[in-house]
C-alpha cells in the first residue's frame, strides 16, 4: 500500500479494493479514479452524497 492509499477516504479506499478483486487494469483504475474525482469537482462535495438529479447534470 502506497502512502497516498494511507491517506485515502474509506469511499476511496473501497472503490480501490473492489477494483482490485476485479482485476481491473491499473489503467481502468486510474481512470476510474479520475472520473470520480471529476464529478466530486463538479460536486463541490464528497460524491457519496450525490443524488439521482446531480448525476444526471454531470452527464
């Protein structure tokens, strides 16, 4: 575990883990990452707390 996955958020921390058990490329992971951070950006805030309607204006 790298010392930035330490400092991880538990919602990041278990997007992280089940990516692993499925064996999703680093790539993937990486870029799934990315997105959520995106639509987290978009938020203004964490993305657990995002709604049908917030999901559907990010698109």
């Amino acid at each position: 575990m790298t010392s930035s996955q330490t400092n991880a958020s538990p919602l990041r921390q278990r997007m992280t883990d089940d990516m692993r058990m499925r064996q999703l490329s680093p790539k993937t992971q990486d870029t799934y990452l990315r997105i959520v951070r995106e639509f987290a950006r978009f938020l203004g805030r964490s993305p657990d707390t995002a709604t049908v309607e917030d999901l559907r204006r990010y698109q």
